[in-house]
C-alpha cells in the first residue's frame, strides 16, 4: 500500500447520473511529484478533494496511510497530513494581515505563541515573503497571494501538498514561479500533487496520471507518456511546447538527441547540435 492508495474507487456528485471516479485503483508513494492531467469533467479535481477527505467515496477506499477517508474520527489526521492549494487563493484568507493569516492554522493546531512566531518567520523567509507579512494578502499580486496561500499551508508542515489548478490565474511570470516553488517543495520531501491543465507544469513532475471520463487513461513519466501521440489525441492533450517546437525543427531537417520536456533542456540540445554543426 502506498502512502495514498485508491482501492477500486467510485464517486458520483448526487445531481449528477454519471460518476465523476469510477472504479479506480491507484497509489502515491511519500516524496513523490504527481502531475493529474486531463481534460475538464475528467475527474481531476474530484480527485485531489478525495484526497483530502472532502469528497468521500460513493464505493470502495481511499486510505491516508493507515487512515480511512469514510472514517470521520480521522479527518484531522488526514488534513494535518494533506495540505491543499486552491485556484483562487482568495478563498484561502481569512486575516488582515499575511502574518495573521499564516498564524490562523498554527493557533488551530494549539501552537505555543514563540514557536509559531518561529515557523511564520521561517516559511516567509522560505517562500519569500518576508517583505510581505504586515501587508493585506487581498491587495497583492496574483503570484504572491499564491505564495501567501502556501506559506500558510506550508507552516503546517503537512506529508502532502495539493495544488489544484493553482497556476491557472497567473500571467506567465507566475506561473513559472510557482512551478519553481514546487520543484523547491518537492526536493525538500514534500509530496507534490499537482493538479493541472498547464502541460509545462506537469512535464516538471516525475510521474504523470492521465484521466478520462473519471478513469485512469495513463500513469507513468512526462517523458514517456508525451511521446505517446496515440494516447494524447484520445485524451485531448497536446505536448509542451518545448517538444512542438522540437517537432517543428524535425520538419525542417534538425533533429536532436531526445525530446526536450523543459527549455533548459531545449537549450542544452540546441547547443550541443549547433557544437556538431
């Protein structure tokens, strides 16, 4: 059993005659980076909130480590252990203050005031938001109400931390510092599940679930699963952009090494081909 594991899992929203998960098997192994794509109505947000116990399953299991999610007595378990980014960081807020907002969960938790004072300045200073926490998080930017969404999650010291179309609001300056700061997260241990429509951030996780119409279509590497064209016309996914510009290259006689899944590996094929030349 992984750290997250799905056991023949189905979930059907009671409006609705259709299941929005239907029958599905899966695990997350701790210290993963997960990308769940997909396009819209294919189960990707229903997904993370069963997860985090939002949404609990009409059949079979979802275990929390040891926790069952249909187990109400283990619900603050299984949220001190799972963390959850929104699209609309908005809806996260509840202070005047970024310091106070970030201070909310550590005083649910019951926090001794000098060690929260501690984490708040840890997790600003980690997140780079020091500069920010006497600010109103509704007069940032898109890309720091993000971060302050985070710091807040993030000094909870959660296993797992789910990012459901987070990037989706923000220009592509933030959008590429989000990924950043998860690539970041990630290689502290944190386990990063990243539910998204962008395919540059998912072509920066380790493994990649592809869904449709609820059930699993795929699971296995970007890299693997990006080259496969069949699978990414049934599913309605194109590849990142790195790699239609590498196909596009082809189309003009340059080929090179392997498909390139981020531009600094677009960048250091480029260069090695134009050495050769």
């Amino acid at each position: 059993m992984g750290f997250i594991s799905f056991e023949e899992v189905t979930y059907r929203y009671e409006e609705n005659d259709t299941s929005a998960i239907s029958n599905l098997s899966l695990s997350f192994t701790d210290g993963e980076w997960v990308a769940i794509v997909g396009q819209n109505g294919s189960g990707k947000s229903t997904l993370g909130r069963m997860i985090n116990a939002l949404n609990l399953p009409t059949a079979g299991k979802v275990y929390i480590e040891e926790d069952l999610t249909s187990n109400a007595q283990a619900h603050k378990r299984i949220r001190h252990k799972i963390g959850m980014i929104f699209q609309n960081p908005e809806h996260q807020f509840v202070a005047t203050t970024v310091r106070d907002d970030i201070a909310f969960g550590l005083e649910n938790q019951g926090m001794k005031r000098e060690d929260m004072l501690t984490r708040i300045e840890r997790y600003a200073n980690l997140l780079d938001i020091t500069h920010l926490l006497d600010k109103e998080p509704h007069r940032l930017s898109g890309g720091q109400k993000q971060r302050v969404a985070i710091a807040g999650v993030v000094a909870l010291e959660p296993k797992v931390i789910i990012f459901d179309e987070a990037t989706s609001m923000l220009d592509p300056v933030g959008r590429q510092e989000m990924i950043e700061l998860m690539d970041m997260l990630s290689k502290k241990g944190i386990t990063i599940i990243s539910i998204t429509h962008d395919m540059e951030e998912a072509a920066r996780a380790k493994r990649m679930i592809v869904l449709q119409a609820g059930e699993l279509a795929a699971d296995g590497t970007p890299r693997e699963l990006f080259q496969n064209d069949a699978l990414l016309q049934e599913v309605g996914l194109e590849k990142p952009f790195t790699m239609r510009l590498q196909e596009r290259l082809k189309g003009y006689g340059h080929s090179l090494h392997q498909p390139a899944l981020s531009e600094r590996e677009l960048l250091d094929q480029l260069w090695t081909y134009h050495s050769k030349k």
